[in-house]
C-alpha cells in the first residue's frame, strides 16, 4: 500500500483538520504536534512518520514505508527512520513515547492505548 501526502497544499485548498489521540494533537494546516499541552519542535521526517502512523493506529507500517518518509525515493539508510523515531519518542516524553510501538524485524505502529496513565 502506497500513501501519497502533498508536500505543500494547493492554494485555497482547506487543510486537513487537527487529529487529537490521548494527549496528542496533530494539526496538519499548522503542521504543528502538541502533546500533554506542549508544542512540540519536530523536523520534517518526524512529523510526517508521526501523522502517518496516528492516521492508522494498531496498523504496522514497515520501515520501508517509513523510509518514504525521510527520502522520496526510499534511499535512507536501513536505521534512519529507527534514528527518527528515537527522536521522536524522546519529544513525546516519558508519559507518551511508548504510543509508538516497535514491531520487530517489521516496522513501528500507533497505539494510543500504551500512553503511561
């Protein structure tokens, strides 16, 4: 499965709503993340596999699929999107970095459900 996101949206064109998961908020107009109240400072790649992941959540992407993420044509190196990913879950902070689940020898999935109570 392929998923194709615009790089920057058509003039006039409405930007896709806010997603809200248990404590985090990803505005895709502002292409913003808050998360627990703070904003977040992500770069390009972490926000794009961030949004990627919430928008299927409990659905494993592969490293592949995320690797389009990080260069269009999939060239990244075999532990880029790890590297990403470890970013990522150190800026979601203890309570929430495990939301982003490592699926072995796979990929990584969304499960808002093992946000820390």
């Amino acid at each position: 499965m392929s998923l194709h996101y615009p790089r920057c949206a058509r003039p006039g064109a409405v930007p896709p709503p806010a997603d809200e998961t248990d404590g985090i908020v990803i505005d895709h107009g502002r292409r913003s993340v808050t998360a627990e109240g703070r904003e977040l400072t992500l770069t390009y790649a972490e926000f794009e596999i961030l949004a990627r992941l919430a928008a299927r959540p409990l659905q494993v992407l592969s490293r592949h699929q995320l690797q389009t993420v990080v260069r269009r044509d999939g060239a990244a190196g075999g532990r880029t999107v790890d590297v990403h990913i470890a970013r990522l879950r150190s800026k979601l902070g203890p309570r929430l970095r495990e939301v982003i689940r490592t699926v072995r020898q796979v990929g990584y999935a969304y499960d808002p459900s093992r946000a820390a109570a």
